[in-house]
C-alpha cells in the first residue's frame, strides 16, 4: 500500500522510515523536503541515496487535493476549490495583508453542527478530512502562491476556520498542526496557529492538554435562548459550561486570552442591551471580542447589521473595559468571507432533504 507522506508527522515517518531500515534523521530529511521546500518528486531529493529515492517512488507518494478551481477577489483575496472525492471538495482562503498573510484551513467536508447563519452548516456533512486533506491545503497554497523556500512564505498564520468543525475531528486536526508547529516543516509558532469551535467542550479540554494553540470561539450570542438558536451545539454545551472551558483553557493559551467570535446580525443579536448583557457575561475570561459583520448567501434569512449598529455595540463592550475589534470582510466578492465558504458535499446526513419538506408544508 502507498504512503501518503504529507499525512506523516514526525513521530509517524520515523517510523515510517525504520519500517524502510532507515535512521531516524531521514524522517527530518523528508520532513525539510517536503514540507520546507515543497518537492514532491523523490528523484529531487539529492541529499538522499538513490536506492532510497526508489524504494520512496515504489512505496509512498506525496499528493496533495487536487485543484478544481482557483479564484482571486479583488481585494487579493484568493480561494481554492480542493477535490477531496466521492463528489466532495473543500474550499482553503488564503488573506493578504501588509505585515502577514492568513490562511483558512478546512477540517471536514461540510459541518454536522447546522448554525443557522453559515452557508457550510446548510450543505450538510459527509466526512473528516484525512491528516494529508488538511496539511494539503498549506502544503498546496504554499506551491500556488509561488513559494517553497520557509523562510520565503507568504503564510505566517493559519486559522481553522474553514468548512468544518476542527474539535470533532479532533486526531486528524492535532496531527496537522504538530506538523504546522514543527520547525522541520512549516515552523509556526503557536501564537500564529488558531483553531475556531463551535463550543465543543470536551475538545477544548483535550486541546488544551494535547496541542495548546491560539483558541477563537464562537459565541453569536449573549444567552442561551438565543444561542441555542443560532448554535444548536449550544443545547449540549450550554454557555456556562463552554465559558468555564475557556477558563481553564487561558491557563495554557500561547496568547493568555481567548478570542470570542460573534457575527453581527441585524435585529437578532445587536442592539445595546445585548451587548451589555455580554460585556457582563464574559468580564471574568481573558478575552478579545472579534465582531464579524454577517456575509450574507442564497437562501438565508438574516442581514447583515447596519455600521452604526455594529458600532455601538462595540462601544458598549469598550466602556465595559472589554477589547472589541470589528473583523474586515474580506473576499465576499467570490464567496470567500467568513460564514461563506460552501464547497462542493454530499450529505449524509440528508439536511438539504429535511429542509426542502420543511418548506413544502
């Protein structure tokens, strides 16, 4: 059977490589191969003797999702249509910026989680991405992008926040970025590595002990009523318990804070006194509060909440000694914004059915 090597951390390719009867500095080799210069051919890899190079060529490959479509916005904004097959495909955002350049990683083909405001949630779910799926998507922007070379990248952060909720496919996620914080790879810090989650406590929990790494979360909403709503999760994790997680997650945070994410949407969760009621639920969490204004797409019910709104909202949540920032839309002009990113699924889980009933009632 093939290897896929970009599936590999270094754990997994020493052994990997003693399975080959090879030393263990080979598996850093490889690792710098890979992953630092972006080679995919064995035959390149020079340092290497060449009756390793065949026995690499006649027993692993290194393959990342194959490109279905690329797309730039016109504020630079790019986005990746990845084929992960079986019909699906994941989408990867890689954002610009004057000192550092973000990439939004997908972690599942769809989101089993059905918040109500993301255009992924209503396309249903199908699968976990593999370890090689999620590193891929690095791996590949890193190629696109023009660069090999680690100390030449444009990716300085990465952020799950794609398709996908990254705590329930826990193990995959985790092996992904111990290769993104390995200096042998792609040498990110930690503080420059975030994940996002619906609230999955447990997860969080896990994380904390496992793979400590910048933690967003995403909250919408000051009480359970209405986060129940939005983030069905919530009926499981109900806000106390996800916030006393946070608590105990900021012990071992990279940034000593969590950031709480919470979409704007206009008349459902934006006026004043919901956000009084916030700045008191969350007075106690190190904490920055991001505000993302809402991305609309086909089908949804909610708008986007007006400048002013958002901005006294914010000023509630500063007088109240919170930090509050308002996140830039960035690339809705090709559906790449926060909340936007679709794919390609074939749900198992038959949600596009239900709803369909639903409405015909």
């Amino acid at each position: 059977m093939t290897v896929n090597l970009l599936g590999l951390d270094a754990r997994r390719l020493q052994t990997f490589c003693a399975g080959l009867g090879e030393k263990p500095f080979r598996a850093q080799q490889l690792m710098r191969w890979i992953h630092h210069a972006g080679v995919d051919d064995f035959e390149a890899m020079t340092d290497m003797s060449r009756p390793l190079r065949e026995r690499l060529a006649q027993q692993a490959m290194i393959t990342a999702p194959r490109v279905l479509r690329d797309t730039t916005a016109a504020d630079r904004t790019r986005k990746w249509l990845l084929d992960v097959g079986t019909g699906n495909a994941i989408e990867s955002v890689f954002i610009p910026e004057e000192k550092r350049g973000t990439l939004c990683i997908s972690s599942q083909a769809g989101c089993a989680l059905e918040c109500s405001f993301c255009s992924t949630g209503r396309q249903g779910f199908n699968r976990n991405l593999t370890v090689e799926e999620i590193i891929g998507q690095l791996w590949l922007v890193n190629k696109s992008l023009g660069r090999g070379v680690a100390e030449d990248r444009p990716i300085t952060n990465v952020v799950m926040m794609g398709m996908g909720e990254p705590l329930a496919n826990f193990e995959n996620v985790v092996t992904a970025m111990r290769l993104m914080l390995d200096d042998h790879a792609y040498g990110l810090s930690r503080r420059r590595v975030t994940v996002s989650t619906a609230g999955l406590v447990p997860g969080i929990d896990r994380l904390r002990e496992e793979c400590p790494v910048s933690l967003a979360v995403s909250l919408h909403a000051p009480n359970d009523e209405l986060r129940n709503e939005l983030v069905p999760i919530n009926r499981k994790y109900p806000i106390k318990e996800l916030l006393a997680a946070c608590l105990r997650y900021v012990e071992a945070a990279p940034r000593g804070y969590v950031m709480f994410e919470y979409v704007m949407l206009a008349g459902v969760n934006d006026n004043v006194f919901q956000a009084r009621e916030l700045a008191a639920l969350v007075k106690d969490v190190p904490c920055k509060v991001n505000l993302i204004p809402f991305n609309p797409f086909p089908g949804v019910q909610y708008e986007r909440s007006s400048p002013g709104a958002i901005d006294r909202f914010r000023e509630v949540l500063m007088q109240a000694g919170l930090i509050a920032t308002v996140r830039k839309t960035r690339g809705d002009d090709i559906d790449a914004a926060c909340g936007q990113l679709a794919g390609q699924v074939q749900d198992r889980t038959k949600r596009t059915r239900r709803r369909e009933g639903e409405l015909a009632q």
